[in-house]
C-alpha cells in the first residue's frame, strides 16, 4: 500500500508486468483458471457469438461406483476468437501427432 498523507485514503500500487503496450500482464494472468474437461458436447452461434459447452466426467461412489457428467466452462466468443480457438487445436494436434509418431518410431527400433 502507498503511505497515507494527511486524511488522504492510501490507495493501493497497481502493478503491471509488463508495462509494455498490447503485453501480456503477469499478475492479470495468475488469477486465469485451467480447464480440464472430457467433451464438447454442445455447440452453437447467436447473435454474432460462438458457444460452446464443455463438461469433464466425475467418478463417485455412493455405496456403489458410478459416474455422472458436470459443465465446467460454457465458452463465448466473436468469429476472430473461435478462429484463434480453431487454429490452436489444429496447432496442439499437430504436435500430438508429432509426439505420437516419434514413440511409434522408438518402438520399432
């Protein structure tokens, strides 16, 4: 916190990292939640915004195994971020391929 003048209220030191124009803020960031989730189930486009439902499986046992599904995440986006979305799937599964490849080859030597 700044040092308090007179009757002044401190008001708290924002910090940006960097403090670069169009950077990508550190402290923003680390709030940012991780998805983890199993399926897509449900998609759809509404006034000019893409949707999309994700949902991850869940294993319990109540006296007996059995599994149920939860939404973790319900996704909007304008057509330019569903393409950014669209280009780094493509972009993971090319590097999966990549890692796949490279074991199946181990394999045979």
């Amino acid at each position: 916190m700044a040092k308090k003048k007179g009757n002044a209220v401190p008001q708290p030191v924002t910090e940006q990292i960097p403090s670069v124009p169009n950077g990508l803020s550190g402290i923003a960031s680390a709030n940012a939640p991780i998805i983890f989730f199993d399926e897509a189930p449900n998609a759809g486009f509404y006034n000019g915004i893409a949707h999309i439902t994700l949902e991850a499986h869940r294993f319990l046992n109540n006296g007996a195994p059995m599994n149920d599904r939860m939404i973790v995440a319900h996704l909007r986006m304008n057509l330019q971020a569903l393409a950014a979305l669209k280009n780094a799937i493509t972009e993971a599964e090319r590097q999966a391929q990549q890692v796949v490849q490279a074991a199946q080859s181990a394999v045979k030597h």
